[in-house]
C-alpha cells in the first residue's frame, strides 16, 4: 500500500448530531438485483422487507455472473444505463444510497486499471469527476469531512441528507453490497444490523497499530495511519467500550500482539495481508483493515473482507486494488461520525477521500447503531475535546498557513502560549500567541519558507496542562528533472524535462540550469515555465569528445535542486 500525503484541511471541531430528515431514509434507498445471477432477487427482496424499502425502489440488471469486467462497455451497457434508467424514474435527487444485492461483478478495468464497480456507481452522472477520470485525478469528493487526526481536528459532522439539500451539491449516492459468499450471508447482514439496533452494540473494540505511538510520530506517510488508529481507539474508550489496542508490529493472532479479540464490536487495524483468525464478532460488529489487498478478490481466497464477513462481521469495506492509504476509508472519522448518531451510509462515504475509485463497502447503509450518540458522544451531553488544526497543513513551496487550537476549558484570566518546532528554519511560529480571558482558544499564522527538499514539520502547543501537536508537510514547487535518454553523442541533442508538483502561479516560474561539464554540453542558462504550466522541456548539444565524458545537469527553484546524469560518447 502507498501513502499519498498532499492535502489540506478546514480546521474542523465537535460534530452536531444527525438530523431527521422529512422523508424516511428508507425511502430513499434504492435496490438493485442482478437478473443474470442466482439468488441475488432473493436478498435483494429479503433486505427491502427487513427494511420496509417500498417495493417501486427494486431496479433490475441483467448481466454475467462474474467477478471482473475487462472493458468499460459492458460495465456501462450491463449496469450503468439501466441504473440511471431506474434512477431517472424514481428521480435522482430522492435515492440517496444504492445497495447491490448478491452476486454482481466488483471490478472493472477502466484505463488499464482495476477499479471498483461500486465506487463508480457513487458518480454515475459523472458529476464529480469526468468520464475515465480516477477520483484520485479529480480531488476530495464533496461529502468528504477533512480531518487531521494527530490534531484530534475533524470538519463538522453533516448527514448526507442535509448536504444533498444544498445548492448545487453534486448528485452523488453512497453504494452498498448486501453480499458475502453466500446468500445465507448476506441475508444476514441486514439481520445482524437490525439486532444490533434493537439490543445495542456491545463487546470489545480491538485496535491494531504497529509502531508504538508518540508526539514524534508525524501525521504523514504511514504515520498517518497509526494516527488513524490511534485515536480511533480513544474515541471507543470515550465511547465507552472495553478496548485493546496493541502498538506490536505483529498483528492479533500473531505473537507478541494479543492472540485473540473475542466477541469484537469494534475493529480498525494493519498490515498484512489476509485475515487473520483472531476474531469473534459481535452482532452488528464494524471493523476495518488497512492493506493493499483487503478485498481483491470479494468472494474467495483469505482477503481480509471476505474473511471477516464469513466469520460474522456486519459492517466492512475494502480495496480491490493496490490503494493510497488516504484513498481508504478513516476508521477513525468513521467511528467518530456512528458514535455522533450517524448510520453508516453517511460515516463511511464521510469518511472517504475518493469515489469512482477502490473502494467496496459491504453491509446495511441504514444501519445505526448508535441513534442518540453514546457514551462521551451523547447527543445531548456530549463532552468537548481539546483540538489543534492546521489548514491546509500541505505547502508547496512558500506560503501561511492558519493555525488554530480549542482547549477543553475556559481561563479567566490571558494564559500564555508556548509554542515549539522541530524546524524553525523552515517554519516562523509567533512568540506572543496569548489566549484571551474567558476563551479557550485562539488562532494564529504560521509563515512557511521555501524548502530544498520535502520535509515533515512538527508544530507543538502547550498551554498550562495540556499539550497538542499537528504536522505540517513542506514540498518544494520541484519535483522532477528528467532525459529523454541517458547518453547522446556529439553533435546530437538531447530533450530535458522540468516537472512541477503543481502547476506554476500565476507569475510562473524561472528555472535554473547549469552543467558541472559546461565544455563538454550546453544548456540554457534559464527555462521559463508560465502560469499554470506544471512542465517544461529545454535542449541539450554536446561537443565532441575523445573519451566518455558523464555530466551532471542541475536545476534550482528557489531553495530547491534537481539533477540528472548524461553520457557523452566519441
């Protein structure tokens, strides 16, 4: 699994509770079966009367009993028209969630890439992003809540239904499996949830990190992840669930982390791949596992989906393919949003970077397991938490970024703020930051210098008690310099390449060049890339030469340098 770091955040605080809206969620789900697949009318027709779905909201496919589609066509012809025909009739505002009931085919490959069928779906209007275009190429998906979780800093909780009534909010839905590898199974998903609703979730919550967590540890790269985690599971104890959280590399089952987590309510954790069976599920369980391979394939071998769902889980989600880790869904976000009130059709489409991406999700997207909040969450006394937020806590380049901290508690008198970095040569953190009286926050600039290379900056606050910490990641605008071959001979020409991060600004950008063999190959002095540009190329020549000659080839940007090797052959 890759990590993917560059993003930004609107510094988030504690989350409002779920709304009701004036048509019943029910209502606004719609079923689709496969009429090419056994048994897939029957959980579709099982779920729609565990869940009073009115019979009208049933659409039809007809397509192949597999598991992959190699072109784009048939996923279109087989399932995207008569989806949208069936959305059309009901009208496409009123369906917010889509569930696929049994045996539909998880994967379609689209610009020689794997991708989820279901995640697609989530864009079928191709409102979000273009046809062909990854979510990953198009950006956050608008009902993603940026969060930075080192920071403990979360966007405002917002049902999905209150963000379709917003103006010109993109017509998206969140899709579903009512799947498993049986029918039996994925009957009992629904039944499950509705346990779990009418008895209350109970049982452990299990956490799997692998490193042992700290202020050191940056909230980027894999550290992000852990961080994930790490408050996940202080999110359960405010909850109020018994929780395990094992800071081992090795995972549970797996000596020295625990062997087992018996009777699970709550699960998150990495890395390897395949299930382990460490687990027993409590009904209505919800647990997540970060790798590369959690649901590759979604009806056989030992992924980690499948591997959960046959033992008992209700509520999944996975990659079918090799994924970002900030492409995967935030079990931290996730438990935070059901513990507020939410189902899990909101948390975990809230809770996702990217649709018309990787992503499967498995289970009842009505199912809440906590409609009134619970534990420290309740809705109706819920306990503040302290927060620092940094937005956006990527730069590029130069730039400010507003930093802002609520403590749990209101002073009566101006308290002084202590302020401290690990690179106060890259970062320029105010000295006379006070919180005022009868406040318990504040907020403040911090200035970003030009970086030569990228760098993780921690930015740590003390107040009296109380300490909080936030990462800021620091790239510089180049990022690449590159040949169109690595040797020439003299007399012919050679095409280097400047890439940028980003595109240029809107003055652009000058490049640098030199040589440290100026008498052997030329290069121009300075390339010039415009406003918006994010590439420039520039030719090289070489003089003759009576011996092999390499060449080292420099470009600077600001405080930042690239090189590259050329030969030089008689």
């Amino acid at each position: 699994m890759r990590s993917l770091t560059l993003l930004a955040l609107g510094a988030g605080a504690l989350l409002s509770g779920q709304s009701t809206p004036e048509t019943p969620l029910n209502q606004r789900v719609m079923v689709v079966y496969n009429a090419g697949a056994d048994n897939s009318r029957k959980v579709a027709k099982y779920y729609m009367e565990k869940r009073n779905i009115p019979s009208e909201n049933l659409c039809k496919v007809d397509t192949l009993e597999v598991n992959e589609w190699d072109d784009d066509s048939r996923f279109n012809d087989e399932l995207g028209k008569p989806i949208r025909g069936c959305l059309k009739k009901l009208g496409k505002e009123k369906i917010l969630y889509i569930v696929l009931a049994y045996n539909f085919p998880f994967k379609v490959t689209m610009n020689k890439r794997s991708i989820a069928v279901d995640s697609w779906i989530e864009d079928i209007w191709d409102e979000y992003a273009k046809p062909g275009l990854m979510g990953q190429q198009a950006g956050d998906q608008p009902y993603f809540g940026q969060a930075q979780s080192q920071g403990n800093a979360y966007e405002p909780y917002v049902p999905f239904v209150k963000y379709r009534e917003r103006p010109n909010a993109k017509t998206i839905y969140s899709v579903w499996r009512m799947d498993a590898p049986t029918p039996e199974l994925a009957m009992g998903l629904v039944d499950k949830a509705l346990y779990a609703e009418a008895n209350g979730l109970h049982g452990k919550a299990c956490f799997d990190l692998n490193v042992k967590m700290s202020a050191d540890v940056f909230d980027n790269g894999y550290g992000a992840g852990n961080w994930d985690l790490y408050r996940a599971a202080q999110m359960a104890k405010k909850a109020g669930f018994d929780v395990t959280m094992d800071e081992n590399e090795k995972e549970f089952g797996e000596a020295p982390a625990p062997l087992r987590c018996d009777n699970a309510a709550l699960y998150a954790g990495w890395y390897s791949f395949g299930y382990h069976d460490a687990f027993s599920w409590a009904p209505g369980a919800i647990g997540f596992h970060l790798d590369s391979a959690s649901a590759i394939n979604f009806r056989t071998g030992n992924n980690w989906v499948t591997g959960a769902i046959r033992r008992g889980i209700t509520v999944t989600s996975g990659s079918v393919n090799e994924p970002f880790l900030e492409g995967l869904a935030h079990p931290d976000q996730v438990f935070l949003y059901l513990f507020q009130g939410a189902n899990v059709g909101d948390a975990v489409l809230r809770s996702t970077r990217w649709i018309k991406w990787l992503i499967i999700n498995v289970g009842d997207p009505l199912y809440r397991p906590f409609p009134n909040g619970v534990g420290g969450y309740a809705l109706k006394a819920a306990t503040p938490e302290s927060w620092f937020g940094i937005s956006p806590n990527t730069v590029i380049g130069s730039g400010t970024v507003r930093a802002q901290f609520m403590l749990t508690e209101k002073r009566d008198q101006s308290f002084p703020l202590i302020l401290q970095t690990n690179y106060p040569q890259l970062v320029t953190l105010p000295s006379n930051v006070q919180i005022p009286p009868n406040l318990a926050g504040a907020t403040f600039q911090i200035p970003v210098k030009d970086p030569d290379q990228t760098n993780s900056v921690m930015v740590t606050l003390s107040v009296g008690n109380e300490k909080l910490s936030n990462t800021i990641n620091v790239y510089p605008f180049l990022s690449e310099l590159s040949l169109s071959q690595p040797s020439m001979k003299a007399g012919e020409s050679v095409t280097g390449k400047i890439s940028l991060l980003v595109p240029a600004k809107e003055s652009g950008f000058t490049v640098k060049l030199s040589s440290n063999q100026a008498g052997v190959i030329t290069v121009p002095e300075e390339i010039r890339i415009p406003p918006g540009a994010s590439q420039a190329t520039f030719p090289i020549t070489g003089k003759p030469v009576t011996a092999e000659v390499t060449a080292t080839i420099t470009a600077k940007l600001d405080n930042a340098s690239k090189t590259a090797q050329l030969k030089v052959t008689p």
